[in-house]
C-alpha cells in the first residue's frame, strides 16, 4: 500500500501522520482495498483554483479534486482490490464550508478524503440518484471515522518556541 501526503499549504496545521492513520484505515478497513498507489495533495486556494481550471475548466478552488489513474476504472460502485489516484484537497475550503454546515474543519477535511476514495472507487455525484447513494455512503464513513478517530487532532498544535 503505497501512500503519499504532501501539504504545500501553510494556512491550517495539519497532523499529517494521524490523516495517513485515517486514510490507510478507509482503505484497507472500511473500504476493503487491498492495494493502493495513493497521492493526497493537501494545497492552498490559489494553488487549487489552478488545478480547478486547468483540468476541470472551473473558475476558483474547491474542496476536493480526484484524479482516477487506474487503468480500467470501474463502471460502478464497488470494492475494489487495486486503486490508483490522487486527491488534491484545500483545508482552508474546509474551514470556510464546515462554518456553513455547523461542524469542525478537521471534519470536513476527513470527509473530502472519502469523498475522494469512493469516487476511485466508481462512486458518481454527477447524477441526483447517485449523488444521493454517494452522499449516503459518504456520511457513513464520516460517521466511522469519527467513533475511530479523534478527529479534532488532524489540527497539529504549535510547537513551543514557533509561532502559529
């Protein structure tokens, strides 16, 4: 299982050790994947809103981007043996939308992640029909992510002597 996370933001301090424990643990755990080449790419606004108009042809950053590179994605929603993809995520889309949805951002942030590894799995939020199932699945996990991890502790806590 081979998983990468690379914060290129600075704006939100990110326990980056504890959201590896929290993705290899959807995988493997909740999700039942038994091999992963997995990149998540925790990035700032600027830095997404590139990434949104360049591929997706959307002005301005969004919460997260997924980018399957399996070889044969599949058709529809299952667990999967093999994925290959990368997730770019903004932790600070995630500040600002847990305000409107009255929860934390470290929430949130752990939702964009399974948001992002059921769409390599063939999940779809294009249509209303499986946006529902989606956004059903999604909030499960969420919900066990939550019972299994303190999720208020993805926010990594100043060091002494360093600001922030």
């Amino acid at each position: 299982m081979i998983l990468a996370i690379r914060n290129t933001q600075r704006a939100i301090r990110i326990d980056v050790r504890l959201l590896r424990e929290v993705a290899l643990h959807l995988l493997r755990e909740e999700l039942q994947v038994e091999e992963a080449e997995m990149a998540i790419h925790l990035v700032g606004p600027r830095a997404m809103a590139r990434v949104n108009q360049g591929f997706l042809g959307h002005e301005g950053p969004t919460d997260v981007i997924t980018f399957d590179h399996s070889p044969r994605p599949p058709r529809r929603p299952t667990h999967l043996r093999r994925l290959e993809g990368e997730l770019y995520i903004c932790p600070e889309v995630a500040r600002l939308q847990a305000r409107e949805f009255a929860t934390c951002w470290q929430e949130e942030l752990a939702r964009y992640v399974a948001h992002g590894m059921l769409h390599l799995c063939g999940h779809d939020d294009l249509r209303p029909a499986a946006r529902v199932v989606m956004k059903r699945e999604e909030n499960r996990l969420v919900r066990r992510l939550a019972a299994r991890f303190r999720l208020e502790r993805l926010q990594r806590r100043a060091t002494p002597g360093t600001k922030g």
